[in-house]
C-alpha cells in the first residue's frame, strides 16, 4: 500500500509522544512558590474562612471597598508590551545595519564635497525609513482598535454597607442599620479585584484566579495552561484524594486566568488579579523578549559582507593605486571612499522595504495585521505549519475546511488517508 512509509515512521514517532503529551505535570510550567503556597492553602480551606482571608463576604464587597482595593492592586489586566510612541518607533525604523551604514556614507560623501551623491544616499534612506514606519505604524493603531473593540465584562455581586459601618453605627447612636440584598452588575473585568463574588456560566472566561464557592456541573476547559484537550471538572468542595495534591493546577475547587467555561454556572470569590495570576506571572516572564528572525540575520549578514568588502578594498585603493603611485594622499583617500559608496547598494533598504510593505497590504486584505513587517519574510517562508489539538495554539478544536493533493487540488484520497490516521489515533 502506498505511504507505508509515512505510516511506520511520522505516525508512529507521533503516536508514541500522545501519552506523554497528556501529562499536566510536564507540561505546564512551574509556579511561583509564594502562589502555589497561597492557592493550596485557599483551596484546603472551606468557604467561609476564605472569605475571611480575604475580608470579603458572600454578598461581595461595596463599591467603596472596590475602589480602595484597586489603587492598592491596579487594574486587573496582565503585563503587555504597549506600542512605542510615534516618534520612538519612527526612530527605530533607523536601527538597521544597512541604514546605518548608508548614512555614514551619505556623511562622508557629502565631507568630501560628493553632494550628488550624499543627496541620493539620503533620499533612499529617508524613503525606506518612511515607508517602513508609516506601514508599522498603521499596523500598530490597527492592532490596538482590535484590541479595544473587544469589552469583556463580569457579574460581580455589590453590597451597599460594610459590616464596619454597620457595627460602628449600632455602638456609637443605637441604630441597627438593615442594608438591602445585594446588586448584581456587569462591569468590565480589568475593574475586577480580590474579594469579589463573580457569576460566570457556560462560555464565559474566568477573569481572575478564582476560588469555587458553588457550582453546578462545571467543566473548565484549561488547554491555554495545560494543554490538556478536554475539559476538567471543577467543583467547590475539594476532594479528600486532592489535600495532598502539589500542582494547583490539578486543583478541582481553583480556576485560572484565561481558561474558559465549557458547561455549568459557577460563584466564585477572586483569589489574585492581574500580573499576580498564574497567567500573569507567565506573562511577565516573556514581555519583552523578541527573538531576531531569520530576515534580521540575513540583513545583518549583508551589511556585514559588505563592510569587510570595504574594509578589505577601500585600504588596498588607498595606500597602493592612488598613494604610491600619484603621490596624492588626499585624493587616494576620498577616492577609496568614493570605492566604498560604490560598494554599497544604495537601493536594497529602498526595495526590500517596498517589497515587504507590498506583502502587508496583500495581507492586511486577507484580514491579517503584521506589527512588524520583518515578519512577512518568515511568514512566507513556511511551507507547512504543523500544529497540534492540545489547545495551547488553538481552540481545541480542529475544522477540516478542504483536504488537498500535493498540487493543491481536492482529493478523496487524501481524505481517506486522514480518516485511517484518525482511526489509528483513537485505537492508542
């Protein structure tokens, strides 16, 4: 049978990776150990002493509170790289070899009285710099209007009077005072703080590293943390099999920060907001961190060649064809310069900042925003994205839009070759 190959060694190097694959405990990453000390102590607790750690009550907090503990904790939202400023991006369009380089050309040029070519060296430069930055920086309002356009909101339960104010009321004039129930109100999620009481239900994130207080068949989806393909089910009361447990993320009565309800309705108290989540601590660890890509290296490359190229000829120009020979060392000096201006090309920022700009507006048409045009050259260099259904790339789920041939054309064998890897699958 055809593909044999393909099924005695891809398939079976994937198929002995799946169990191990499944394995919570090695694939997600380690916690903080102050966070998972204080997530397995609030899990171990029962509902009412939780709610005393974190002077909160079942009808949840007033909004005085609320707003006194937000300028203790800030807003609930995890640590993100926000775009520069205009003009700091604008001169970071300069942070390139090649530009560099031709302005230190364009400079010496124009010293050495070459004002015609100073000016060319310039223009190219200052087209290449605009050009790159207003497509940059088009890309960077278009991501962050995405970005505002989605408004995620919480139920939170409000409370008018505190017990403080209702107990100093009663000793010092006599007075009982009888506060109404309790209101609940969407509010937007990064307002959210610790000691509030949440009411989430099916479809719903968790906003926060939560504390169940009750639920009714809840089953969370956690593949964005774990991995794991299928949903875990949560409830308040922590099993007796799980007091021991050291993972919190095994935890049947904890959510986390950016999981997702799959089924059930859910009342929960906010444990930790923000950067203090486990997503959060995770966040942190990698804003800032950009790895140079394959189209940088290259770039930096070229400039490289072409600076040991001028430093290799424009010295042998100087001293031996023009010094030695003409006697004339001013003019054996601006002539080696003249050699390496012509060394370099003038064009190459002007052309592959075009280029790339033209592969963002034939992207941006496919509804594809690239911050960084650099990557347009990565992006079009792979061939074949391999991915997987665990839920940390995707949404664990997979649709199977179109099944084609090596030529690009539908193909029912193709379709047969899947369903036999599917089947293989689920026979493991």
């Amino acid at each position: 049978m055809r593909f044999n190959w393909l099924n005695r060694a891809v398939l079976h190097r994937f198929l002995e990776r799946l169990p191990r694959s499944r394995r919570v405990s090695q694939a997600t990453p380690a916690f903080s150990t102050a966070l998972s000390a204080k997530l397995l102590d609030i899990a171990r607790q029962d509902v009412p002493t939780v709610l005393r750690s974190l002077d909160t009550s079942p009808d949840g907090l007033t909004e005085e509170e609320s707003r006194d503990r937000l300028e203790e904790c800030s807003l609930n939202e995890i640590a993100r790289e926000k775009p520069p400023k205009w003009y700091i991006q604008f001169l970071k369009t300069f942070h390139n070899p090649l530009v560099i380089l031709l302005i230190s050309l364009a400079i010496i040029s124009w010293v050495k009285g070459d004002l015609e070519a100073s000016a060319i060296i310039l223009m190219m430069v200052i087209f290449s710099v605009i050009l790159r930055f207003s497509q940059e920086f088009r890309s960077s309002l278009a991501a962050e209007k995405l970005r505002e356009m989605v408004r995620t909101t919480a139920t939170v339960s409000r409370r008018e009077l505190s017990p403080d104010i209702s107990s100093e009321v009663l000793q010092k004039y006599q007075v009982a005072l009888h506060s109404r129930p309790p209101k609940r109100k969407e509010i937007p999620i990064k307002f959210l703080v610790p000691g509030d009481i949440i009411y989430l239900s099916a479809g719903d994130m968790i906003p926060a590293d939560v504390r169940l207080i009750s639920a009714k068949d809840l089953f969370i989806s956690q593949g964005a943390l774990t991995g794991e393909s299928l949903p875990v089910e949560k409830q308040p009361t922590l099993p007796d099999s799980q007091t021991q447990i050291a993972n919190p993320l095994e935890l049947a009565n904890i959510c986390f920060l950016g999981t997702t309800i799959v089924s059930g309705t859910v009342t929960a108290v906010l444990v930790e907001t923000g950067s203090n989540t486990y997503l959060g601590a995770i966040a942190k660890t990698v804003v800032g961190q950009k790895a140079m890509t394959s189209f940088d290296r290259g770039v930096n490359d070229v400039s490289l060649l072409l600076l040991r190229f001028m430093l290799v000829i424009a010295p042998a120009v100087f001293p031996t064809i023009n010094g030695f020979l003409k006697g004339n060392w001013t003019e054996a000096f601006f002539f080696a310069l003249s050699v390496a201006v012509g060394l370099t090309p003038d064009m190459l920022p002007m052309i592959v900042t075009a280029n790339l700009a033209r592969g963002a507006i034939a992207m941006s048409e496919k509804k594809v925003i690239f911050k960084n045009i650099d990557s347009i050259q990565s992006f079009d260099a792979m061939d074949i994205l391999c991915t997987d259904k665990t839920g940390t790339l995707a949404q664990d789920r997979i649709v199977l839009e179109m099944h084609l041939d090596i030529n690009g054309e539908e193909s029912e064998e193709v379709l047969e070759l899947l369903q036999c890897c599917s089947n293989r699958v689920e026979e493991v």
